[in-house]
C-alpha cells in the first residue's frame, strides 16, 4: 500500500501548485490500484478506477502493460468490473497506441472465440502503431490461414486507418493572441531554464510566456468558445532558435485539443503564425501535432511609385499593415480555397500550410501516425501480393531536365526511399530519407524517451549507422532534479541502442560533452543525414537537421524522416583574412554581408547554406556550420576539399577510438562500426573511387553569396540591439557590428568561452592570449569573471597533452571536478577564471546564469532575452556574441577593447585561420 499513498501524497503537493494528478507510468504502482479496483470494498476504490482509466500514460511505459493485461482479463471474463465493460475495455484498448496493446489485441484477434476476435480485429484495423514483431505474428498467421488476419491486413493494405477518419474542418475559426513582437524564440514558449520539468507537461506548460498571457489566452477561450487560439510573432518569425518540442506541447497544451479522453495533458493541433512565418525547425514540430502554422504576411515593405523600397535613416526598409491581427481579432481558415479571411474579405493564400502532405497530417492527428501508416500499407500489400490503392498524397517529386544538383539534393538522391526508379529529384521534391545518425540531448531526450513508449518503440532501428544521447544540457549543475531524470534517461536510451555519454552501469567515466561536437566527430561520412534533437545539429560534415524530440524518436524507431528537398543558398569567399583576425568574424561577417546585399532579405530563412569552405577542418568548420542556426537556415553543408576531408575523418576516427578505449561502445560494436565505415570513405577518396562531395557546375540556386574577406577589418559582434526603439528588431542575430562601435568604452560584465561555437584551436587561443597579457603587462588581472568551459572531454585531453590545460589552469581560480559537481547553479562571480565542465553551460539558460542585468560577452550562439542573462526592473541584460580573443580581452579590461588593444593583445597568436580554396569545388 506505501506505493499508492506515497502517490496520494504526491498529488496533495502537486495540489499546492494547482497542478492534477500526474500521470502514471509506473507498472507497481498501476498494479496496486488494480488489485484496489478488484476490491469491492476498498475505500479507493473509485479513485483508482477513475486513475487506471483516465491518468495512465500509453504505448510501453510499464503501466501501459499492466492496463492492457487487466483489460485483457476484462475482455476474456476472468475479471468482473461493472463501471468497465468488455466493450469499453476494448475502447481503452483503441486509445493505447501500441506496444502491450497491440500484443493483446493481436492475442485476442488470434484466438479461438470468434466474437472477441472480430471485435479485437476491429480495433486493430484503427491502429498504425506496429513493429516487426507484431507484423511477423500477423504475416504467420495469414500464412496458416487465419480469416481475421487476412481481414485485418486487407483493411491495412487499404489504409482504412486512414480513410476511415473524418476529414478536417472546412472552416477553422481562430481568435488571434500575439505572444510578442518581433521574433518568438521557444526560449518564451518553453524557457532553457525550465528544461527539468519538460517531460511533466501539465508542470512545464505553467511556463510558457507569462502567467498573465496565459490568463489572457484563458480569457478569449471563454469570450470565443466557438473558437481556436492563434498564437503569433507579430512582425517576426515563430519558433526561432529551436525546434523544441516542448513549446509546441505547452502552446497544444493552452490552446489546442486533447489527443485522448484517456491520456492527460497530451494535446494536439495547435494554431500558430508570423508575420514572417515559423522557422523551419519549428514547423516541423507544428507537423508532429498535426498543428497549423501560418506565414501571415500582414507586414509589406513599403514601395514608391516606381515599386522601389522605400528605407528609413538606418537603410532599413519601412514596413507597412497590410491588415490587422491585433489579439482579439477573428479570423476563419478556410481548408478547401486554402484562404484566411476576415469575415467576408480575403486576406491570404495559405496553399503553403495546407499541402496534401500537411492536410494529411492535420487529418491523422500528427505525423507520426502518417508515417507508420505508409509503412503498415505497403507491408500488407507485399504479405497479400496485391498493389496498395494510392491513399496516401503522392511524394512530390520536381524533376528539371539538365539541371544539375547541389550538394544537398545529391545527399538526399542518395538516401531517398520509395521514389520513381531512376528518377533524379530538385529542390521542393517531398522525400523519405534513409538516416544515418541520430542525436538525443538529456533536457529533450525524457520527452524522446516518451515518444518512443507512445509509438511502442523498443530498439533503435538496425538502418542507422550510430546514435548518441548527450548529458551536455545537465552538465555544469548535478542538482537533485538531474540526480532523478539523467540516470533515468541514460538507462533507457543505453538499453534502446545509443552511445550513452553517463554509463548506467558505471563502466566508464561519465562525459557531458557538448552533443553537435560527438555528432561532428561520430558523422564519418560526408553524405550522411544527421538528425538531432537540438537547432545546433549542424554537422561539417554530411547535412545535419535539427527536431524535436519526436522527430529525434522517429529516426530511432524507424531509421527515417521526411521532408522536402530545401533550396540551397551558396556562399562561397574572395579576398584575404587579415592576420588579426578570428574566423569566428568571418563568420558573422557572412550574415552581415548577406543582408546588406540582399537590402535586407534574409536569403538563408529556411534553405540549406552550401558554404565552400574548402580548407579548414571539421572542428574549425563547425564555428560556421553552428552558426546557421542563428541565421534562420534549414541546415547547412560544407564543401570541403579532398585532402581536408580526409584530414576531418582521421580526427574523427581518434576520437571515436578514444571513446571505445573509455568502454562507450555497445554489444553492436556501433563505434567501432563507424572507424570502419571512416576507413572506407577515406579509401574511396584516396583512390578517387569517391571524391569528396560537390555539387554540380550547372546546379541551381535560390541565390549566391560571396563573401568579401578584405571588407572585414574589425573582430565583428552580434548584439541583441536591447534599446532598440522598434522592438521587433531586438534580440534577432542581425545586429552585427564592428568592435569599434563600442568605443573601448562598453562595460562587460561577465564573460563566456564555451559550448558548441568554440573548438581546441579556441581554447588554446585562450591559452596563448593569457601567456600574451602577461609578457606585456607583467601579470593576467582579471576585471571581470571569465568562464570557460571546453565542448568535450577529448579536447581537454588533448590540452593536457600539449601543455595548454597546465596555462589554464595556471590563471584560473576554479577547475571543475567531476567527483564532486555542483549541486546547485553559480550566479555569483569573483573576477577570475573559471574552468567549467565540458557542456553547455551559461549557453543553456537552465545551468550557470550571469547577474541579471549584466552585460555579457561571449562566444555563445544565444543572445535572446533572459536566455544567458536576465533583465532586471533598471537595466535589460545583454549577451554579446563575439570571438574567444575578444571575450578574454573584454574581460580583463572589465570593457569592450579598442582596435589598438585588440590587435596588441593578439599579436603573434595563432588565431582560427582561413583562406578560400584556390580549387574548383564543383564537379
């Protein structure tokens, strides 16, 4: 009994917080309230029966096989329980989604009374949900001449899961909420420093915006019941900086549907817009929850007569209303014309939101369940021989006749799965790719672990090459929430098949390397398709996706994903990098150069970046790769030389062992798999068999970039641009501005060197300018603190082994300890060194944070607000993004330094070099 009361008590503490029940997933626990539920007389009797029905979660948590078992026993009649029929046992049963479920109505539908039989067959033919060993069962028992598994797999081969559902709304009213100006970050929807209670949604979605907008959105619910809640990013982009699938559940969770009568706090079908649309990433999560995303258009660039821009002082365009969504305005979506009105008058097109692919998922409810059914059709058909009716939208497939193919339509040409034989496909193609490697990070990986038990998943798909699961998000504070969820995590995903970073079994040491930088080092194959749970999986080598923790669970479960083929944007270099310079600079130097030759157009906005990077190595060429994030990109890919490749695979190849002699690889032998695999690629280029990947001379793109290296005299820095009087250009990325911008005079209060945006080479640059400062002022004084924190473990290592740690060290006033973490954040400093824990670190938002108020400088990829440092009532907080020399420079002066501290201070370094290719990178 001490497992139920245990579970009462925790729902009186949750009542505090106004929160529910939580959901059950604990099979003792479950086992418990059913042995009270066959007590006739137990005084929990009713509480339990309304638990076991409405709050236990489903697919294969281990509740969910005690709840098919007992529901089974109902069914069979060897137990009685009045308030549960075997008619309601076989709906509850309908709304399990898989794994237990699956198996006890197939052991139904199988058996020997015919009556159960059909009925279980009739749920069955509802679900999609299947794995191998459901569909062997099935496929064996056609084979043996069962009529109900021919009549089950006749109605698969029909799809009539599928058909069967009703169609979506013609018309969708919506009242409109806009949750802020200018770009919406996730970090709004579902805050970094919230990450610990992602997996507990009904907690988690009590932090999304504000109390009061969540008050608000409460408050046209009840005026417009008739009506859905559209959140929107007015004059910005919705859900930039991450896919996050944790903000898309808490917008379903305030302002969609619930999924199941029977399944709490799991909502769909969210209704959200942009003046500028959703970034890509987001969108796709959008699609997972069978989700409406709108691209509203409801701000122009002004235009003269002469349809020419018309700019304000600052060269800007001006933008002008073309129609109104003030919060409170109704709105009808209209599905058949695919047009938005108010009232009568016509205000868009929304062809682009509602494609027969996104029709599909809005009718499904998500596509999850898309995707399993096109797998389930095209099984039945094969077991029946017979040819799967055309259900389903066709892939679009966009062929040009004598149009060559850019590097990512290579790459997806090359993994595309169920395409017309022979046919080559170009950009706006909707694929099936075959995925090579897959990543899971631990603030996202609980609610990965969760998607893979609803979709009854219980292995990681034998397709894929390698995947790993981070603990990098957790990495600087060992609290008591990490202490309860991490272990959790990496147990699960250790037993599903991923390279864990912490050893559920305590083998090896536990690593919190940064996840893009294990990706970057375990992709070994520059065609490869990388999928990963975070916006920053962008690999420099093969095309690298960023998801949701859904997407990141189907890649696992099924070693596939779908998408269109995105247009590329190909920027290539001119000119030469002065010796002072850092390549982070160019970096930045390319989303400046871009917007002011495209008058502002961000050219990158959802499509691939193909950079000609030539000569610099995967580690280095990261920087650029990372980077693309905060440049609204797709995704992006590196055009790399021959002998550069090599060069990144050989590195990659150390490392990799350097984790199988740590005792990181699995029964599979998954990483040494890849040192294979790593060997043959570099075979095949040494040979020429296989150059290194470049597109065509005669492939198209949505535009070209080139970079002018000579124009860039200045270290570059992204500012959130706080103070900006049109709020919605503060915290974008696009403020880029010259360090001389500053005057020497900015006081910096805090600075960063850390998490994916840096490499070795960085850190040793830290090391030089240290030895440097001290040659020529006597001593290293800090004026404000410095914390650094390496991305992984092996370039700490490799530090220690040429000596640079031993410099590090010698000027910090704290070094990590992996026997003794922290258990709780540091958000006080002295003016001193700090070397941190390989991860995230103050990047994350939910780990270290600087004083709110501060103004940081750091090599971080997030300047969003209350991300690495919070406003307070007097001053908003700043995070400045620039490279590792004038970080460690700004915080030694205490100030932003003058061009003339900045050029003495790295005299004689070996900064990040880069020269463009002098060879041509193209076929």
């Amino acid at each position: 009994m001490n497992i139920y009361k245990d579970y009462i008590q925790e729902i009186e503490e949750r009542k505090n917080q106004g929160l529910h029940p939580k959901p059950i997933d604990d099979a003792a626990l479950l086992s418990e309230i059913i042995a009270q539920i066959k007590d006739l007389d137990n005084e929990y009797r009713n509480d339990s029966l309304n638990f076991f029905i409405y709050n236990t979660l489903p697919g294969t948590t281990s509740a969910a096989g005690e709840k098919a078992k007992f529901l089974k026993e109902i069914i069979l009649g060897e137990s009685l329980v009045e308030e549960i029929t075997p008619a309601f046992a076989f709906e509850l049963l309908s709304h399990m989604k898989g794994g237990p479920s699956i198996e006890v109505l197939l052991d139904l539908a199988l058996g020997n009374d015919v009556a159960i039989a059909q009925e279980a067959a009739k749920v069955l033919k509802t679900q999609v949900f299947l794995y191998d060993a459901d569909t062997d069962r099935l496929k064996e028992a056609y084979k043996n001449g069962s009529v109900i598994a021919k009549d089950i797999l006749e109605s698969y081969a029909q799809a009539e899961f599928f058909t069967k559902l009703p169609e979506a709304a013609e018309e969708i009213k919506v009242v409109t909420f806009i949750a802020g100006e200018g770009d919406i970050s996730t970090d709004l929807l579902s805050p970094g420093n919230q990450a610990h209670s992602r997996s507990d949604r009904e907690l988690h979605g009590k932090c999304m915006i504000t109390p009061e907008a969540q008050a608000e959105i409460q408050a046209l619910q009840a005026q417009h019941p008739d009506a859905s809640v559209m959140l929107i990013a007015e004059k910005g982009t919705m859900g930039v900086g991450s896919s996050r699938m944790s903000g898309v559940n808490n917008v379903a969770l305030w302002t969609g549907k619930q999924a199941s009568p029977y399944v709490p706090f799991v909502n769909i079908a969210p209704i959200v817009g942009g003046t500028n649309g959703i970034s890509p990433i987001f969108l796709t999560t959008v699609d997972v929850t069978g989700g409406i995303g709108i691209d509203l258009k409801n701000w122009v660039k002004k235009v003269d007569a002469d349809g020419n821009v018309i700019r304000n002082e600052n060269d800007e365009p001006i933008l002008e209303q073309t129609y109104s969504v003030a919060t409170g305005t109704v709105l009808t979506i209209n599905t058949k014309t695919k047009k938005l009105y108010n009232g009568d008058q016509e205000l868009i097109d929304l062809s682009k939101s509602f494609t027969p692919q996104k029709m599909e998922f809005i009718k499904a409810g998500g596509s999850y369940a898309i995707v399993f059914g096109k797998k389930l059709q095209t099984f039945a058909a094969k077991v029946l021989d017979v040819e799967a009716p055309a259900v389903f939208a066709p892939s679009k497939e966009i062929s040009y006749e004598g149009q060559g193919l850019t590097a990512v339509e290579k790459i997806f040409n090359k993994n595309a799965v169920g395409i017309t034989p022979g046919k080559v496909l170009h950009a706006g193609s909707d694929v099936r790719v075959e995925v090579n490697i897959v990543g899971s990070q631990d603030t996202t990986g609980l609610m990965t672990a969760q998607e893979l038990e609803s979709m009854a998943a219980t292995v990681i798909s034998p397709i894929v090459d390698g995947a790993y699961q981070s603990g990098c998000h957790t990495a600087s504070v060992w609290d008591k929430k990490a202490q309860a969820n991490i272990p959790k995590l990496m147990k699960f995903m250790n037993n599903f098949g991923l390279i864990t970073a912490r050893d559920p079994k305590g083998v090896y040491h536990s690593m919190t390397d940064v996840i893009h930088k294990v990706l970057n080092d375990i992709t070994i194959d520059e065609w490869a398709i990388i999928i990963g749970g975070d916006s920053h999986t962008r690999m420099s080598k093969g095309v690298a996706f960023g998801a949701d923790s859904g997407t990141v669970a189907l890649a696992l479960a099924t070693g596939e994903a779908s998408m269109p083929i995105p247009e590329s944007v190909k920027v290539t270099f001119k000119g030469d990098m002065k010796g002072y310079m850092d390549f982070r600079d160019v970096v930045h130097a390319t989303q400046a150069q871009m917007l002011h030759q495209f008058g502002g157009e961000n050219v990158f906005q959802g499509r691939i970046i193909e950079v000609h990077i030539g000569t610099l190595t995967a580690d280095q060429a990261f920087t650029f790769t990372d980077w693309t994030a905060e440049m609204k990109a797709k995704a992006s890919i590196c055009i790399s030389e021959d002998d550069t490749l090599i060069e990144s695979l050989e590195i990659a190849k150390g490392r990799i062992q350097i984790m199988i002699e740590k005792g990181m690889d699995n029964e599979r032998q998954v990483l040494q798999g890849l040192i294979n695999k790593a060997d043959k690629r570099i075979a095949e280029i040494k040979s020429a068999e296989k150059p290194a990947l470049t597109p065509d001379a005669n492939a198209k793109y949505y535009a070209e970039v080139v970079v002018d290296l000579d124009q860039i005299a200045e270290p570059m820095i992204a500012d959130p641009d706080v103070n900006n009087a049109d709020v919605s250009k503060r915290y974008t990325h696009d403020t880029i501005r010259p360090l001389s911008f500053y005057g020497g005079v900015k006081k910096v209060d805090l600075g960063f060197i850390g998490s994916c945006m840096v490499h070795k080479g960085d850190m040793k640059i830290l090391a030089q300018m240290l030895k440097n400062v001290e040659a020529q002022n006597g001593k290293v004084e800090f004026n404000a603190p410095l914390v650094v924190a390496p991305p992984t473990y092996n370039i700490v290592d490799e530090l220690k082994a040429e000596g640079d740690w031993e410099v590090l060290q010698k000027y910090s006033g704290f070094e990590f300890n992996d026997d003794a973490p922290k258990g709780a954040a540091r958000t006080e400093y002295e003016n001193m060194l700090y070397l941190e824990r390989p991860g995230c670190n103050l990047c994350m938002g939910n780990q270290e944070k600087a004083a709110k108020g501060d103004t940081v400088m750091a090599t971080s990829t997030r300047l969003f607000q209350g991300r690495v440092v919070e406003d307070t009532e007097g001053k908003k907080g700043e995070s400045l993004l620039s490279s590792t020399p004038v970080v460690v420079l700004s915080t030694i002066l205490g100030r932003t330094p003058t061009m003339e501290e900045y050029t003495a201070a790295v005299d004689g370094i070996n900064l990040t070099k880069f020269a463009p290719s002098n060879k041509q990178l193209v076929m």
